[in-house]
C-alpha cells in the first residue's frame, strides 16, 4: 500500500488496522482552510460560492482515497454535502434554495438514525433532562431568530415549512449527538460532537452572510465549512477501528 494519508503500521497496532497520518491530515486541512480564507477576501459572493463547492469536492475525493467501514453511508453524506453546496451556486432560485434545505434534512435524519442504536431511555437522568430542555430552548430561540431574516413570502409557504423541518432536525442530530457522547465517552464520539456543532455554526454563519449581507460571515465559514468534514473523516477512520476509544486512531 502506498504510504501517505492513508497507510497501515505494526507500531503496536492490530495487523489489519488502517490509520491516517495526523501530520499530513492536520497540514492537508490547515492549507484547504487557509487557501479558502485567502480566497474569500478578495472573491465576490458567486466566486466563493463556487470555491467552496470545489474544495467539498477536493475532501470527498479525498475521502474515497481512505479504506475505512461504513465507507458507502458516509460517501452517500459527502454526496449530499456536495449537492447543498451545489445548490448555493444558485440559491436565489427557488427549488435550489428548496434543495439545500431538503438535502440537509435528509442528511441530519440518517445521521440520527446512524446514531439511534447508541442511545438508551436509562440515559435519561435529570442532568441529560435539564441539557435537552437548555438545548431545546437554545434552539428555538435560535430559530425564531434566523427566521426573521428570512422573507418567506418571496417563495411561499414551503419555504418556511422547509426552514422549521430544517431547525428540528438540526435540533435532533445536536441532541442524538451529545446523548450519544454523555453514554459512551469516547474520542471518536467527542469528533463526531464536534463536527456537528462545526457544521450548525457553518449553516449559521451562512444565514447570517447572506441574510445580513455580512461577508465577514462567509469568511468565517470557510474555517468551520471545512473542519466540519474533515472531522466527519476523523470519525469514520476512528470508527474504523473497535479499539480506538482511547488514544491513537490516526498514527504516525
């Protein structure tokens, strides 16, 4: 196998295990964002929209590059990625603004049920009850918010049914996400935590730029954009292996 991003190793490891170079991913990743960030400042609102189509493209490729489990699930999310991002190229048009908000929702709901099987009623203490109830809170809250910069008669009702559907399904995955890290603390829950939470505040910060013609905003998202995927990858090598809970998942 060649050696790179992905490469196996005998340094303690279980002969079959497949690892990535943290190195080169942390380098890989830091010069996508910082490429994207550049580029941002000096490209117009059409211009960055398609960088950022090209560098979801670069990390899905990249991702297929990796010999990891549950390789289909995971590509069929980065495929629906790339479609809302896709979708942006066009968004003042009605079914492309309908379609990322559709493509998110479907991606939130199998990301919900990929984390369904970890979550018990037992979990359920009053400390897990007071999180879910702050979260629920914060995310109507943040919802009413976003949604009064949105004028949802330009395309109808479905728009706002659309927006809300959005909201409650990102409130899902936030909520199936911390459950799952509160009941199995484990490295590769805590990225999956984490590329979540990256994810909500790249669709925030979006709103924001469009919405507010803040594009500060879309500067921004460029960091959380592609930290999100790139510890969506993280999750996926880690899950690749049953021992990697603790301390290596990628290797040198």
């Amino acid at each position: 196998m060649k050696k790179g991003f992905l490469n196996t190793s005998s340094n303690g490891l279980s002969k079959n295990r497949e690892g990535v170079n943290l190195s080169y991913f942390i380098i890989g990743v830091s010069l996508l964002i910082l490429i994207n960030v550049v580029l941002a400042q000096s490209f117009d609102l059409q211009e960055w929209r398609i960088t950022r189509s090209i560098t979801t493209v670069i990390i899905f490729g990249w991702f297929l590059s990796f010999k990891v489990k549950k390789k289909l699930f995971f590509s069929l999310i980065f495929a629906l990625l790339l479609i809302a991002d896709l979708a942006l190229l066009d968004y003042e048009a009605k079914w492309f603004c309908f379609l990322r908000f559709i493509t998110f929702i479907i991606i939130n709901a199998l990301l919900c049920v990929h984390l369904s099987k970890k979550i018990s009623v037992k979990q359920l203490t009053p400390f897990v009850l007071v999180t879910i109830f702050i979260l629920f809170v914060s995310c109507i809250f943040l919802a009413i918010q976003l949604s009064e910069l949105i004028d949802f008669t330009i395309f109808g009702l479905f728009h706002e049914v659309l927006f809300y559907t959005y909201a409650l399904s990102t409130f899902l995955l936030v909520l199936f996400t911390v459950l799952t890290s509160l009941n199995d603390y484990s490295k590769k829950n805590d990225i999956f935590l984490g590329a979540i939470i990256a994810f909500f505040l790249s669709d925030v910060l979006l709103m924001i730029g469009y919405y507010e013609q803040f594009y500060l905003a879309f500067q921004i998202d460029c960091f959380f954009h592609i930290l999100a995927m790139a510890l969506l990858i993280y999750y996926v090598v880690l899950c690749n292996d049953n021992t990697a809970e603790a301390d290596s998942g990628f290797i040198n």
